[in-house]
C-alpha cells in the first residue's frame, strides 16, 4: 500500500548555535541494531581467570549506537568471547536481547538459554577445539521469524574436513510472556548438502515481512536463494554460471540497503586469488541476475577480507587487507565502476607488539558510517569511512581512527531492519505500510567549524529530500554540506 504520512525536520543555523527540531509523524524509530558485542580470549573462556594484566591484551567490550555519537565501552564479565561469527538481536527499543558466537545463545543477562548450551553441535571435536566461537564471518544470523513473535538463529559450521559437507542449520527461540527466551526447536537440520558455509545474509522480502536468503555452493559456481516464511524455508532459485573458486572459503555478502543488489567477497584459504561478485536482486521474486565478477589479489588467507554497500546502494565496497575497492553499481560494468580509493598506509599496532593494521570484514553502523575491522589477531585499531555515499576518495575512508580496548577480528551479522515492504508492487500483498523515519546525523568541519555537514539517515522509503537554504533555491540532494547561515529542512515525503 502507498503510505501517506509525511516527516519533517527542521535545523535552524545561527552563528555558532545550532538548534535541532525533529517532528516524526509515524513509528518509533528502529534500533535493532544498537549493540555490537565484540572482543574475544584466545586462552580460556572462565572469566575468573582474567587478571588485570591479561585483560589489557585480551578481553571483552562493545560499539553502543544508542547515543547520537558512537560510544565504545568495555564489558570484562561478559562470559562470551565472539571470535568472528558474531550474531545478536536487539529489541525495536535498542536493548540487546540475544546474542551468539555460533556455540552458545545468551539473554540480556548474559545468562544461557535453556538447552542452548551448544548450537549447530555436528561436529563436537570442533565445537571443543575453538574458545571463542567459530572462525566464520556471518557464520550466524539472528532474525525474527515471520509472522510470529519467535525468532530464528541461522548457523553455519566450517568443516575442515573436506570429505565432510558443510551444515547449515537453524534454531527457534519464543518469546514468553515478553519476559525470557525458551528454546523451542534446536539444530534442526537446514541443508547438508554442497552449500558454503558462512555468509549467511539476509533482505527482506518485498511483502514486508519474509525474508530472503543467499547461499553460495561450494565450488562457487552457484547461489541459492531460499525464502524464509512463516511455514519454513522454499528453495525459490539456484542461479548457476559463476567463476569457480572450488574450497573452503572465507569472505562476506551484503544486499544493497535498498534490497536491489547483492554482492560477495570469496576469499579461498591461503590461495591467491579472491572473487567479487555482484547480482541485481527482485526481492519481489527472490531472483538473481546480471552476473559479474572481478578478481582481486589475497596476501594472506585469513579473515582479511570484507564487502559492503553504501546507504544509498550506489557504491559496493570490498578490501583485501592492503587495498579498498569502490565499485560505483550505476557504472555500465563492474569493472568500469571500480577504483582504488585507499591503501593501507603502514601503520603498527604499537612498537612493542608490531602487528599491521590492514582491512579486514565491514559492518554497516546506524549511523551511516561503514566500520572496518582489521584482520590482524592482535591489534587494537579500527577503521571507519564516514561518507560512503560519495564517489572516490571522497568517500573519507580513515584508518586506525578507532582506538578499541581489545582486539576484535569480527563484525556483527545484522539484518537490515530498515527495509519495509515495496508499496504499489505485485508482492505488496498484506496491507503493510511504509512509514518514512526521518533522521540525520551533523558533523562540522575538522578545519572550518561553522561549516557543518548533514547527512542522510533516512529509511522506509522515502522519496522526497527537499533543503530550504533561505536562498530561495530549494535544494534535493540526499546529503548536504551548509556553511554559516539558516537552514530549513524538509525531509523523508512519501
């Protein structure tokens, strides 16, 4: 259905006051994605054996986006170190409800869920082998179930085996009576088959409720596409024609924030050679199209690579660990499209633990930022790019800007919750509505103050960006830059 209601926001600039007046006609904003636990122990997951001297190398802490500006705070009795595959559920309200490192599910009192105590346990001599959870980025994904109040943990476990397949499976967890988390349904059997583990993404369905998902084969020639419905999981598509790149695979996936594009990062473990991918996506139908693929070097075959898309959808991002790629998806090709737009420029952890701080694997911030985590095992750096929607090094991509207490080589596995039904579609089928939110984040000028920036974070659709700058030139761009003078804003008109 068409959605009528209409968002303003008004900032009114004045010398150096700035005074900010928000008018959100519709829902409460959503904040699912507020938490971000991070940090792991390499050597023992009993907390009580973590001294003062081995909590400033090792330990446990998270990115808070409940404020207006990041917040990184330390949390040294959270019993669960997350490695790399890092999954968590936030409530509508922001408060962290469940969270995963792919071999245990906790509450928000860090308590584990009853008969949770293992999750995807195939292969209990590797589940023993690994402290800090499973060595796969996206290797678990928290998500509601559609139609239902339960929700549903997808997770994917690495078989080094090669004589052994792959397993993805899912657990349900109900809510009761709003007050705690009971396991329902565990290790129920997904798919045993030639599929890739990791990886596991998520967009939501033009309906507005299901959601569609993307698995890769193992020899990486095909991808599936699954739904996820209220009455289960539907092979909707195999698209098959890939480039191959047969083994057990490292990397990261993302659809675009508007749900047309899909992209993936293959790296092949200690080989040279990393794929990436990118689809048009109808998530009216779930199906794949316009295939193309660039090659890019890989230095060393660990968890160094990563891929993302901007918030506007225009630009796919993807690094290795000395280089970030920009591929500008308006381009008449993939390869057209792409630039180098960052290298990494040398700098160490510290003189006495000389470790690089190359890339490593992305997570999209609430905040409209892209965050990048190194892959190096023991640095405490990380990257952020602060205005991902512009073209080239305009992109501001600023390395080791981020001071973190203790190294983390993950980022969270989030759904994209700001995504709402396609109004007007065929498959905009149950009455759902589009309810624009209307939000933005200023920053001004490192070298000029009473220059300020504003910056887009707008979703569910809108359609319409309207700036009064007083000049009698409205202007309609998605972000703008305004100097020391008035400004008038409407914004996010469906």
């Amino acid at each position: 259905m068409k959605s009528l209601w209409t968002m303003k926001m008004k900032i009114i600039l004045t010398g150096l006051v700035l005074s900010l007046f928000i008018l959100v006609e519709a829902q409460a904003q959503k904040s699912n994605d507020n938490i971000w636990q991070m940090g792991y122990n390499p050597l023992n997951p009993d907390t009580t054996l973590h001294t003062p001297d081995f909590l400033r190398t090792w330990g446990f802490y998270y990115f808070d986006f409940s404020e207006n500006e990041m917040r990184v705070l330390r949390d040294d009795d959270r019993p669960m170190g997350i490695y790399a595959t890092n999954a968590m559920y936030c409530n509508d309200a922001g408060r962290l409800m469940l969270y995963t490192n792919g071999q245990y599910l906790l509450d928000s009192a860090d308590m584990i869920i009853p008969d949770a105590e293992r999750v995807g346990n195939y292969y209990p001599e590797y589940w023993e082998a690994v402290l800090s959870g499973y060595l796969l980025p996206q290797g678990a994904l928290l998500l509601p179930w559609p139609g239902t109040d339960s929700i549903v943990l997808l997770t994917s476990l690495f078989n080094i085996d090669k004589s052994f397949n792959d397993i993805i499976s899912y657990t349900i967890i109900d809510n009761e009576n709003n007050s705690k988390y009971i396991l329902k349904d565990l290790d129920e059997l997904f798919v045993k088959t030639d599929m890739k583990s990791g990886k596991l993404v998520t967009c939501r369905h033009a309906n507005g409720r299901d959601w569609w998902l993307t698995i890769g084969s193992r020899d990486g020639t095909k991808m599936y596409v699954f739904i996820i419905e209220k009455s289960g999981f539907r092979l909707v598509q195999t698209y098959d024609g890939m480039i191959k790149n047969d083994g057990h695979d490292l990397g990261q996936s993302a659809f675009s924030p508007d749900g047309n594009k899909f992209g993936t990062i293959d790296m092949l473990y200690w080989d040279s050679m990393t794929v990436v991918s990118t689809f048009d996506f109808d998530r009216c139908t779930g199906t794949l199209s316009n295939y193309q693929h660039d090659t890019i070097a890989n230095y060393r075959g660990d968890l160094s690579v990563g891929a993302v898309f901007s918030p506007s959808s225009r630009y796919f991002y993807a690094v290795n660990d000395y280089n970030l790629y920009q591929y500008d998806m308006q381009a008449p090709t993939l390869l057209e499209g792409k630039k180098i737009v960052a290298e990494y420029d040398g700098f160490i952890n510290s003189p006495s633990w000389p470790v690089e701080t190359g890339f490593g694997v992305f997570a999209p911030g609430p905040d409209g930022r892209l965050y990048n985590m190194t892959g190096q095992g023991t640095s405490r750096w990380a990257h952020r790019m602060d205005d991902p929607d512009e073209g080239g090094t305009a992109c501001n991509f600023r390395q080791h800007i981020l001071t973190i207490p203790n190294q983390s080589r993950c980022a969270p596995n989030f759904p994209n919750y700001r995504l709402g039904p396609l109004d007007g579609s065929s498959c905009d089928t149950l009455g759902l509505d589009n309810h624009p939110i209307a939000k933005y984040r200023y920053e001004p000028d490192s070298i000029d103050y009473k220059r300020l920036r504003f910056t887009d974070l707008s979703y569910f659709r809108p359609e319409i960006w309207s700036w009064d700058l007083g000049d009698g030139s409205p202007k309609s761009q998605l972000h703008i830059i305004v100097t020391n003078r008035m400004v008038r804003t409407r914004s996010a008109s469906q």
